[in-house]
C-alpha cells in the first residue's frame, strides 16, 4: 500500500456510513506482525483499522468479532474497563478489513510488576469482573463452554500430542500427567474467561485498568488460564493477584495456583506443536531447549509433596486435645445421607478416588530422556 494511514482512512468510511475522517496515523500494534493497522481521527472519535497479514491472523480476528458481539452493553455495563465495539467490516484487497473504536491506554511490561504495586488491585478486579459474565452469553454464539473436567481432559490431550512428537522429555511428560491425575486439583467452577492473557491485553491509566483487547479466546473455562501469564511476573506477583481476586470469588486460591503454573507450562507444548505443524526447524530446537530448560527445573514440583499420614500416638495427642462435643440428632434420608458422603469423598485425598487421566500415553517410540540424549525425527 503506497500509504497506509491514507488507505485505511478509506477503508474506514467504506466500513462505516457517515465516518468522516479528519486524519490518520499507523499504529503499531505492540510490535504484532500479523496485522497491519492505522488510527483514523474522525468527528465522532478515533476508530482503528486492522488488516490481517495471513490466514491463521484473519482466523483470529474473525473469531475475535465473534466474541465482541458476545459482550452485549448489559455485559459492558458490568465490567470496570471498557472493550472494543466493532463499528464495520469492509474488503482490503484479499483480506477482511475490521474498523473498531479505537481504546487509548498505555501498555506495562510483566517484568516491571512488582508484590507490592497498586496496579496489581486493578489486575485482579479486572479479571474477577470479567469471570463473573454469564456463560450464556458466550454460548448463545456459538464460543465454547467446557467443564472442569473437559478442561482437564483438553490438557490430557495436549500433552499426549507433544509426546507423540518424540521430543517431549519423560521428565516433563510424567510430571504434567502427575497434575493430571490429581482430580481434587480439577474441582472447580468454570468461568468466563479471556483465554488468552498477557501484557498486551490491558491498557492502563496511572494504576489502573482502563480496557482490554484481544478476545480471540474468549470462552467459558478454567479461570487459572488467565493468570497462567503471571508466572513469568516476578517473585510474589501472581500470588498477591491471586490473594485479591479470591477475595470476591468461590475458587480456592492454592488450586489456582497450581493449575496456573501448569498451564504456564503447557505454553511450551503449544510452541513445540506449533514448530512440528509448520515444520519450522528454529521454533522445534527453541522449544527443546525451553523443555531441556524446563527438565531442570522438574526437581521443583508443580503440587506439593503429600503430607506424611499422622502416628498413632499423634492422631490420639489430637483427639486427647479436642473438646468433647456430643452430637446431636439428626433426621436424614438415605438420598441425604448418600450426598454427604459423597461431599466427603470430594476432599479426601485418597488415591481411591483419582481417576486415571483420560488420554492414554502410550506410544511405542522411545522418550527423549534430557537434551543430551539423541531425538527421533
């Protein structure tokens, strides 16, 4: 295009009956190469224009206007930030052109945060609102609703098609099904969640949220995916979020956590199944290295050891320690009483009531044991 601001100005008006553009400025995007894009200052306030620069980028911003429609302004009203509105969407050459009200905000970079910055309140509240949108929004257009355990069985499945790569360390491959396998860890409420968060989804004014972009994953699921980008925040960071956002919410904060390092993790399955789908030789060696990086670090798990089970003499200590209390009578049903019993099956610990984890990892190719050892192509 001989000038972008100039072409984009004319894609606006094309995209949107009575737009009067005043003037126009390219717009970077954060350094995202898979869109080009300008700012087009009008009468009624500045709109941005976004043209993707290949199929999976059209694919994204497809999925993206999707979402938008999703949040209604009722859905808008509830949230402490705002969001784009898609005003139009017109032809550029081969690919769609999408005009959106353009969100001004500054952006912050996940290494600057700090335990104890002000920012943090906002973060949190920001993605507790959020989580709180009803899920039939989402799904009377079509985005995805999962439970709590087809997310866990959509991880399970993750991690058994980078083992099939034969390049995933046993190390990482046994200690993610170790997560896996521990169905207690999986007993959640599954929520709104963005999909898809890092530094770049939020805009902000001194300390403060103002909007949030890049919907594409919009979808009802495990809410730790949406903190799984803090846990390359320095020390402290995500549990201060996550000490904030379990104020206002039902989710148990320890679960949380664990489950976001998981994902965190996973990240590096995603770049090595990128790499082996488009055949990209850098992204695969890039990913090993991280995944070697990562072999490292195993020694460290995700979940905390398991409590060494109470002597005799401690559990009588504790019970010689605890006021006699004398029961009362209760009336209840067999249904009742089947129901309490499953409640106390629910937070037992015991291995009886793990299930095994859903996908099998049977493949009959030899593991890749650390980075010294030789890779099966």
């Amino acid at each position: 295009m001989a000038s972008i601001p100039l072409t984009f100005a004319a894609l606006a008006t094309s995209a949107v009956p009575n737009l009067y553009p005043l003037s126009a400025r390219k717009h970077s995007l954060a350094g995202d190469a898979n869109f080009t894009a300008a700012v087009v200052s009008c009468d009624s306030g500045d709109v941005i224009v976004r043209v993707p620069s290949h199929d999976a980028a059209a694919a994204q911003q497809a999925a993206e206007n999707i979402a938008l429609s999703a949040l209604t302004a009722g859905a808008r009203s509830q949230l402490p930030f705002l969001v784009p509105t898609v005003l139009g969407i017109t032809r550029a050459g081969e690919w769609p052109a999408t005009v959106a009200t353009f969100l001004p905000g500054e952006k912050f970079n996940t290494a600057d945060l700090r335990p104890d910055a002000i920012l943090l309140a906002s973060l949190a509240g920001a993605l507790e609102a959020l989580h709180q949108l009803p899920s039939s929004l989402l799904s009377r257009v079509g985005l995805p609703v999962r439970s709590a355990e087809m997310c866990r069985v959509e991880a399970a499945r993750l991690v058994t098609k980078a083992w099939q790569t034969k390049r995933l360390p046993v190390a990482i491959k046994e200690r993610w099904e170790q997560v896996l396998r521990e169905v207690t860890l999986w007993d959640f409420q599954p929520v709104t969640i963005h999909g898809d968060v890092t530094a770049d989804s939020f805009l902000v004014d001194a300390d403060s949220v103002t909007a949030m972009l890049g919907f594409a994953e919009l979808s009802v699921g495990d809410p730790a995916i949406d903190f799984a980008w803090l846990c390359a925040a320095p020390a402290g960071v995500l549990h201060e979020v996550l000490i904030r956002y379990a104020e206002s919410t039902s989710q148990d904060l320890q679960k949380l956590l664990y489950r976001a390092h998981f994902y965190h993790e996973l990240e590096l399955a995603k770049w090595l199944l990128h790499g082996v789908e488009t055949h990209d030789p850098e992204i695969i060696a890039d990913a090993e290295n991280l995944l070697d990086m990562l072999v490292d670090r195993a020694v460290v798990p995700i979940l905390p050891p398991a409590a060494a089970p109470l002597s005799e003499w401690e559990v009588q200590h504790l019970l010689d320690a605890t006021e006699h209390v004398k029961p009362q009578a209760t009336h209840l049903n067999d249904t009742q009483q089947l129901q309490l019993l499953d409640d106390e099956r629910v937070f037992n610990s015991d291995t009886d009531f793990i299930d095994p984890v859903p996908a099998a990892h049977a493949d009959t190719a030899e593991p890749r044991e650390s980075n010294s050892a030789p890779r099966q192509d």
